[in-house]
C-alpha cells in the first residue's frame, strides 16, 4: 500500500503473447502489484488492490454502432485515482490476453460503461496523478475498451477491483505496447517481457498479507514518482498501478489504497500492506517503463 500526495492546486501483440508463452513455460508468469507499506507517505495513500470476485463488465456487440455526439467535457466527472463510480464496471477477465495497445485522449474523452449507453465520465489527457494512457483490452471498429485508474466501489462495501470502460476510437490516439510486466506471486519472480526477450528483474519480493492482499489481474503503470518525503524508498522511485486495496478503503489517512512497486528494507515474505516490496535495482529498472505499460499479476 503507499500513500500519495495530492497536488495542491487482440491479444496482445504476437511477439508478447509468444514471449509470454516462454515466460509461463519456462519460469511461470511473475505477476507484480507493489502496495507501499511500512512508514509513511504523504497527505495521501494509495493501497494494494486484489480483486477476488468481480461483477462482468457489459457486453458490447462484436462491433458496436459509431457514436458522434458531441459530449460538454465540462459536465462529466474526471475518472482518475480518486474516482469512485458505480456506474463503471469492472475488469470480468483478468487475466485475458491484451491487444498490444495503449490509448491515450487527444483532450478529454469521454467513458463509457457500455458502448449504447452515455458517458459516465471523462479520461483526460493529462492528470496530476497519471493513469490517462491506457492499456486496450479489446479494439473494435468505432470502440476501445480499456483499463482505467479509479473504483465501482470502497471496501468492505464496495467492489474495488480494476475498472474497465469504453472509449470512442475517434477520441483516442493509438500507440503499440513496448513491453509488458509478468508478476508471479506464487513463484516470487518479476519479469518485463518485450520484443527484445524475457528479462528478470526480481526472484524475490514481498507481497500482501492474507488480510491486505496483492491484488491479482491485469493492470498497468499509472505513474512513476520519487517521493523525498518518503523515507523508506532511500530515495527510489514509487512506480504506482492503476489498482487499489480489494481490503482498505484508504490508507495512512488517505481515502485511496493504490498498489506500487517500490523499496523497502524488509522485501521477503507475506509482509506489506498490498504493495510489492524490491530492491533497489529492480525498483530502478522497473521505473523506466513508460505510463500505460500492462502489468499481469498471477497468484
């Protein structure tokens, strides 16, 4: 779990799906969600998120007709880390394959629940907190479907799994995935996984406890930040997921619970707050991903 600061102010891609296919047979798919746990952050925290049930998403048609309404930006909501919105639905397929995409708003862009329905928010282009390049999980004609930062709900009595919505194609500018980040739990292995081959940038870390677990599923890097104020990363950078705490609602007095990877000096064992905890290489390499880059978790 880490804390942040607020400002104040199809498939994947063939050589992935291969690389993956290597990965999973020769090493298991390393799954990562850092949750920042230990001392603490900032005026604001962001916990570990590991769905275990979650509600499907709407189904859209093989190909859903275009939208050309033009949508008032200024009347919608932004959906970023501290959203929470019920009319947004969560990821029904976790640990499906991606298209090798990500998408990111030419301004603000409208999201949608389901392709026949009316925005239940905005993506913007920029924000304070990242989160608005975005890893395509299916790609119609007129329609992408994403990953997204923010909650349906707040735990215990909302579900805070990872939220997925629909954008028009139109409003989107369309860019390859790079590299993409396995995460295996069971195994204690991370790797990044590209055209270039399979590297293995941890064969241990730490993880959630069984009461504030590291939540499971695709997700993506929402942001890459160091923090001085936080101590306990000996000045590493927070990379921080686009997924929060499936047990908190906040963290450290925050009202968001985001998984990170980040430092911390006790990195083995059952031990953070949801967050996975590395050494400071692999938090180094770990960081020079770019916004958007997909990461897989697996138990």
């Amino acid at each position: 779990m880490h804390r942040i600061r607020r400002a104040r102010f199809g498939d994947i891609a063939p050589w992935l799906v291969t690389a993956s296919a290597v990965v999973l047979a020769l090493a298991g798919a390393t799954a990562m969600m850092l949750g920042v746990g230990g001392e603490r952050p900032d005026d604001r925290v962001l916990p570990a998120v590991a769905p275990a049930t979650v509600p499907p998403t709407s189904a859209a048609p093989a190909d859903a007709p275009a939208n050309t309404t033009a949508y008032d930006i200024r009347t919608l909501r932004p959906i970023d880390v501290w959203s929470v919105t019920p009319s947004i639905a969560v990821d029904d397929a976790p640990f499906a394959a991606m298209t090798g995409e990500l998408a990111r708003p030419r301004s603000g862009a409208p999201i949608f629940a389901d392709p026949a329905g009316q925005p239940v928010g905005y993506l913007p282009r920029d924000a304070a907190y990242g989160g608005t390049t975005v890893p395509v999980v299916a790609h119609q004609t007129n329609w992408v479907k994403v990953l997204l930062a923010g909650r349906q709900g707040v735990p215990p009595e909302g579900n805070p799994a990872q939220t997925v919505g629909w954008l028009r194609v139109a409003d989107v500018d369309i860019t390859p995935v790079q590299a993409y980040v396995d995460v295996h739990l069971a195994d204690h292995t991370i790797d990044i996984v590209s055209a270039s081959g399979v590297e293995r940038v941890a064969n241990d870390f730490a993880w959630g406890t069984p009461s504030t677990p590291t939540p499971v599923g695709r997700t993506f890097v929402m942001l890459t930040r160091v923090v001085p104020q936080f101590a306990y990363t000996q000045g590493h950078p927070l990379v921080y997921l686009g997924v929060q705490s499936t047990s908190m609602a906040g963290f450290d007095g925050g009202t968001v619970a985001v998984t990170a990877f980040h430092y911390y000096r006790e990195r083995s064992g059952a031990n953070s707050f949801g967050c996975v905890y590395l050494d400071g290489p692999s938090v180094d390499r770990l960081a020079q991903l770019a916004p958007g880059t997909p990461v897989v978790i697996y138990p």
